[in-house]
C-alpha cells in the first residue's frame, strides 16, 4: 500500500477540543497518535464528523495548548466510537516543534522505534 503521509506519525495519546470552523460546536475526543503534519482522533460515535469538515484542534499538552486548524480527511466508524484523520492545514512552526518536543520527552520510545524501523 502506498504511504500517502509525509510524517511520521507517533502513538502519542492526549486530550484535545475541536470546535467546527463557523459554528459554536464543541467536539471533544482523544488523539491516538500525532505527527507534525496531523492527528488521528477518537470521538464518541455519535458525534456528528464527517470528511471534509474544517475544524480548530487544541490539543492538550502537559506543558501547553497546541492551536491549529485541521481538516477531516478519513472518518472510521465502529460500534462505539468514530476515528477520524485530520491533517493540519494551518499551524506554526513552533506548534510543530512543540509536539515533536512532547513526542521525544513523553514517548521516547516510539521515537527509537521509528528510527530503527527506517
């Protein structure tokens, strides 16, 4: 299968808030794993996500909030949750560098896993 991502993407678990772009809708979920490029997120099944959609992700560092605005690209649905891939179409360098930093300092294992796997 073709690998259609340009990072790496990181079995980092932390809380974040999305809010849809142009409305006052409040979707919270679980990101699964992060890269510098975007998030995997876990939702409750009933939330209303769907490709396409263009949301403000912060997620919720130990040291900081990450502020970016991402859209949906894929949705999995499962009998009790939805997965959703969103990649980052507006986001600072610093943002980038601050979750790589989080990946390294919290997660140094999936860093030295990536390495030896090249």
């Amino acid at each position: 299968m073709l690998e259609k991502r340009k990072f790496v993407r990181f079995k980092a678990p932390a809380y974040c808030k999305c809010l849809k772009v142009g409305a006052n809708a409040d979707v919270s979920g679980m990101c699964k794993d992060m890269s510098m490029g975007g998030v995997k997120i876990i939702f409750d099944r009933g939330r209303d996500i769907k490709e396409d959609i263009v949301l403000e992700v912060f997620i919720l560092l130990p040291d900081k909030t990450v502020k970016s605005v991402g859209k949906i690209v894929w949705v999995k649905e499962y009998d009790d949750k939805k997965e959703a891939g969103i990649k980052f179409i507006n986001i600072s360098d610093t943002y980038k560098e601050d979750i790589y930093g989080y990946i390294f300092k919290y997660y140094r294992e999936e860093v030295t896993r990536h390495w030896w796997d090249a």
